[in-house]
C-alpha cells in the first residue's frame, strides 16, 4: 500500500496444485483459491458462502475443476466441516508426503498448501528492506503454523492465547486474551498504547 506494489514469493505451480487436488480427492473436500479479486472453489456451498460475506469476496464456481491449476497460485486451500475431524485430515496428509509443498493449518477447519519456500516471515523481510525498516523494530502476532517464521523474525512476537503449539512455543509473549476476544488489540492497548 505505501509504495502502491504487489509482491509474490515462490507460487505453488499449477501442476502441483493438480497433485494436491488429485491427492485431497478422496476426502471429499471443497478446494478453492483466490484468483483476482475473487475466490474460485470447485462448487458453491455454506462454507464458500460464509467465507465470500466475511471477506467481502466474490465466490464463485469453477466450470471445471481443471480451472483451479490453469496458472501458478500462491496456495490452494481447504476448509473441513464439522463433521470431518481436522486430525484425521492431517494424517491423511501425511500419508501422502511431497517435497513439492507443504500444507500448514491456519484455523481450526482450515488446511492450505504451498510452496515450501513460502512462509510469512519471507514477505515481513522483503517488506522491512524494501521500506527500511529494521526486523528489531517489528512486532508481530500470530496463533498458527503460518505464523512461526514470521515470529522468529520479528524483534517482538506475540502469540495470542488460544494460539496452536508451534506459534506459542516461538512467543516474546502471549496476550491474555485469545483472538474471539479482541487479543490483539487489548495487547497493544495494555503493552503498547498505554504503556507507562
């Protein structure tokens, strides 16, 4: 936004995004991708629905499934209703190893893939160096998988309360709030913004 410029970081090829879909296919799952402006999902459901009116995106419907690996993307995603249990998606996933991504949870009924390279604490750098900015002057929160290099990285990073294991274990700190309950913001206000 300062500098009016849109940065991408090791995309997820097209073929391997096929790999995934074909792999993922047992389960059932509901793929999707954001594409332009957009989310692009293999079919329309609650789920879809839900996700379009709370990031205020379009969804919609792919006229095949092959026109989620047309291009290179940064992740393919998966959302896991309620009547999946999340582990047992996971140890699916592990049952079909690949050097070619990595999946990460990013909420609780949330499994993306990428490129293996790819992880937040890459793009936090390339931003701090390209507006000059020091890592040892970022704070930075998070609560899962995706979360953890960024936090290494940072000077300051916090994990909110109800954070997954891996981001609590690379903590400066953990707010006393958890993320349904405004953990952020009641840190930076007790810790930051009102600080004596």
């Amino acid at each position: 936004v300062r500098k009016d410029k849109h940065s991408s970081y090791h995309l997820l090829k097209k073929e391997y995004i096929k790999e995934i879909m074909d792999m993922m296919e047992p389960l059932g799952l509901n793929p999707f991708i954001y594409k332009d402006g957009y989310m692009l999902s293999q079919r329309y459901d609650e789920m879809m629905n839900s996700s379009a009116i709370r990031n205020n995106m379009p969804a919609v419907t792919a006229d095949r499934p092959e026109q989620l690996y047309e291009t290179d993307n940064s992740k393919i995603l998966y959302r896991i209703p309620d009547d999946i249990k999340m582990e047992d998606v996971l140890a699916f996933i592990a049952r079909h190893p690949s050097r070619n991504y990595i999946s990460v949870v990013t909420t609780p009924f949330m499994v993306e893939f990428m490129d293996p390279r790819v992880n937040k604490g890459v793009a936090m750098k390339a931003f701090c160096q390209d507006n000059q900015i020091p890592l040892s002057e970022v704070m930075a929160f998070g609560d899962a998988e995706n979360d953890v290099e960024m936090m290494k990285a940072a000077g300051w990073s916090v994990c909110l309360k109800n954070g997954r294991k891996a981001a609590l274990e690379v903590a400066d700190a953990v707010t006393e709030s958890d993320v349904d309950h405004d953990g952020l913001g009641r840190y930076l206000s007790d810790h930051w913004f009102n600080k004596q």
